[in-house]
C-alpha cells in the first residue's frame, strides 16, 4: 500500500464508490439498497469541492485543496472516516497519513441545547443500561422491515417503549431504533402483534430479539438509538449531560465545505454527476428502488473520477473547459441514447448548458398489436424476496397512518424477452394488510411465487410455500408483473 497524492486519492475514492454501487446491483437477486444509498450519500457535499480541488494545474495547489476536501470529508464521523480508509485501502492507498487523528466521539446537542441519544451497539451491557428508563415488557412493534444486502439479511425494527420517568404530557412516544446485521432467522406474524413485551438478548456474537408471543429476530450484531425528544431528562441522558460540552454559537453553526467558484463547463459536469448521486441515492426509499437505473448511471460515469483530475489539470481556462466539454460528451457516449437524454435535460435544467450534447431522437414505439410476450397483469411463477416491510397503525405529528405492508421482489424476465435478459426489481404496497407473514426460508433465493385474487382487489400473495404470506384486503398499489 503507497502513500499517494490527496487529490489521487480523492479520486480513487469517486471511482470506488461507483464501482461499489455497480457492484451492489448487478444481480438484483442479490440486490443491496444500502450499498447504493452509503456510496452516493457520500458526494452530497462533497462532488463540487471534488471538482474545485482538481480544476487547477498547480500541482502545489492541487494538492492543499485535495487535502482540505479530504479532511473535510472525514470529519463526518467514524462511519465516514472509516469507509474512506477501507475503500482507499481497496484502491492500494494509504489514507492515515493525509488525515489529521481522528477525534473522540461526545455526543451532540440539539438546538435547544438538549442532550442527545448517541448510536450504540448493541450488547449486553448497553441493552441492560436501558432497563432503568425504558419499560421493554410493555413495547410494542411500530416496524419491521428485512431485506437482503448482497449475500447477508439485515433487518431494522422500530418499537414504542414507555418511559419510566415524568416527560411533559404532549411529548411524542419513544421509539427504540434497531438495526440488525447478519441476520440468522426471522419469524414474525401479524396475528401476533397484539401481545407486548420485547426481550433484547446481546450475547458474545449473537443477538436475540423476542417479540410478544413467538415471534423473534436473531443476527451477529447490531446497534440501537431511542428515538426521544426527552431523552435528555432521563437517567442516562442526565449523566450524559453532566459530561457534555454546552452548545455554543459557534458549534452550532454549519461549516462551509472548501470550494471556489467553477468554470462554466467544469460546473456542468458538477451538476451532472452531483445529480446522478442524488438520483442514486433516492434507492433509499424502497418504493423508488426499482425506478432508479442504478447500472446505467454507474456504466455512464465510469472512471470519473481520473477523467476529472485529467481535464481539470488543463493548463489555461480556456483548455480545461474544453476538456470539461470533451468529458461530458464521453459520458453521453458511455451511457449510450438513453443516459445522453437524460443528461441533456439535466444540462438544460440545473447548468444552463443543452448546446454541450445533442439530444439523440426517441426509439420509435412499437404498436401495442405487435406486442410479443406476457400480458402486463400476468404475474410471474416465481420470484426472489429482495425487502420486506410491516408497519402498524399509528399516529406521527398529529397525521394517521394505516397500517402497511411493502414488498420488493426480483422478478425473472418476462415472457417473450432474451432469456439471458438480467432479473428486474419490482416493489409493491397495500394498506391494511389483513396477514402479514414472515419466515427466514423467504430469502432462500428464487422460489415459487403464487397470487390469489386480483392484484388491485383484494389479492393474496405466496413465496417459497408459506416462507412468507401477504393478504390485501384493498388490494396491492400496483400488479406485480
């Protein structure tokens, strides 16, 4: 591993993260959500300083941007800090030595200067450190969603816990936040929601989760965070405010990230790539999941960031603009017709700029009567379980909730298409779900899927014979096919 220029390094770390999100959803069989979500979040605030750090020829230069943008991205927390060691490590870099010590973690304040709950993992010891505060024997499921991450399962679930000390009366409840990795097994019924009682069990790599009267969640590890605006005022957070800096003005004010300003074509290749990490990152909403081309995106802007570095060391405005120029229309040519018109409008739209690329014209629609393959309602005979949720009824800032249940499922190709065609994602919703069953056997990988009724009436679905069982009353939001 080599100690190597910031502004590399900067770089490498734009291409890993496209090639992490390629990664996770080639095989969308082996679909991870969170892979995508983590590798675009990661350029929110930080693409532009990217490109700011690359758009000069002074090598000097270069590299004190590159080096402030890399700071800058690391005082995010230990969770960003240590994905940027792992996937520079991955590229053959050795980061530490551009990175200042990391510092130790004290929890935040909110604006009112309130104490707040820090992420723990969960143990023994920290699941204990809950008793004294939060009454578990009378906790009940909010949510629970599991979903498969590559070749791992991973399951967040949300409880309402009673607090065992005096809050204000218009105080919201407190919600206990889990998440689990490496889950093991899984069973949980709707019909059994109704008893209360949770039972957390942090053994030495093990977790166990009971759940009213049967129903349990097991993993290798996991973390948890209350929820609770009040939390402040309970023993833990009384403890935790005795050994927590007061909040200052000058703490609570955001930093700027460094940057300057940007030529115009250096800016419209920002804007582009910027909003394709946005669009990546929108997966983090189950229900976009499947509208979002995650490999066309990442097929488009392949390399970018070499190119970057390349186009930006352009001795001369007016060269390293036409270099930008030159870059945006390799990535056109990348993502091929498709990709090139939705960067034309984004060009349009967010950089002003449509004369960069030509928009390519829009394939001809073939007529509905020369259709070959399975009608659009015909719904699949098997299928491989992606995500799942349940969420009970619930009141949230004076709004009702019904109660709700989402699936995502990768589906083989249709009828009549290439069979080496690669499987497709498809995420579906009902409202009150009349059952809700779940077993671990459902993420076994492609299994028998039947559907009984009509998919907009009131419809039942079947994976892996009984592994996992939905009945809509009201029907799905969409056909599954």
């Amino acid at each position: 591993m080599r100690t190597a220029p910031a502004v590399s390094v900067l770089a490498a770390l734009l291409d890993r993260s496209l090639d992490q999100m390629t990664e996770a959803a080639t095989d969308v069989r082996l679909f991870d959500r969170e892979a995508v979500r983590a590798a675009s979040d990661v350029w929110d605030n930080n693409l532009f300083p990217l490109f700011w750090a690359a758009c000069t020829s002074n090598e000097g230069e270069r590299e004190r941007r590159a080096t402030a943008v890399l700071e800058w991205m690391a005082g995010f927390g230990e969770r960003r800090r240590g994905w940027m060691t792992e996937q520079a490590a991955i590229a053959g870099y050795d980061i530490d030595a551009l990175l200042p010590p990391a510092r130790p973690y004290t929890p935040g304040r909110d604006y009112l200067g309130h104490v707040m709950a820090p992420q723990c993992r969960l143990t023994r010891r920290n699941a204990d450190e809950l008793g004294p505060d939060y009454d578990l024997a009378t906790a009940s499921v909010r949510h629970l969603q599991v979903e498969r991450a590559g070749t791992r399962m991973t399951a967040f679930l949300q409880l309402v816990v009673e607090r065992t000390f005096t809050v204000d009366g218009s105080a919201p409840p407190a919600l206990l936040d889990v998440w689990l990795d490496g889950v093991t097994d899984v069973a949980f019924d709707l019909s059994g929601t109704g008893s209360r009682g949770v039972i957390l069990d942090a053994g030495a790599g093990e977790i166990g989760i009971s759940l009213g009267s049967g129903d349990r969640l097991r993993a290798t590890g996991g973390e948890y965070r209350l929820d609770d605006r009040s939390w402040h005022l309970s023993t833990a957070g009384r403890r935790a405010d005795a050994l927590t800096a007061p909040r200052t003005s000058r703490s609570g004010r955001p930093r700027r990230p460094p940057g300057g300003d940007l030529g115009a074509d250096a800016h419209a290749a920002a804007a582009l790539l910027h909003h394709a990490m946005l669009e990546l990152r929108s997966v983090r909403y189950a229900a976009r999941a499947d509208h979002i081309p995650v490999l066309t995106l990442c097929r488009t802007f392949s390399g970018a960031g070499e190119t970057i570095l390349a186009a930006g060391a352009q001795k001369g405005a007016r060269r390293r603009e036409a270099a930008f120029q030159d870059l945006i229309r390799t990535w056109a040519h990348q993502g091929g017709p498709g990709s090139t018109r939705w960067l034309a409008s984004v060009l349009r739209e967010r950089a002003g700029r449509p004369d960069i690329i030509r928009t390519p014209r829009p394939p001809e629609r073939t007529p509905p009567s020369l259709t070959v393959g399975t009608p659009p309602s015909a719904t699949p005979s098997q299928a491989a379980l992606v995500m799942t949720a349940w969420t009970a009824a619930h009141t949230d800032y004076r709004t009702k909730h019904p109660s709700a249940a989402q699936l995502q499922l990768a589906l083989p190709p249709r009828t009549g298409d290439d069979s080496s065609a690669p499987w497709r994602l498809r995420t579906v919703s009902c409202d009150d779900p009349d059952a809700f069953r779940l077993r671990t056997g459902a993420f076994q990988g492609p299994g028998p899927l039947v559907q009984v009724g009509k998919p907009t009436d009131t419809c039942a679905l079947d994976l892996h014979q009984g592994a996992l069982f939905i009945a809509a009353g009201a029907g799905w939001n969409a056909s599954l096919s």
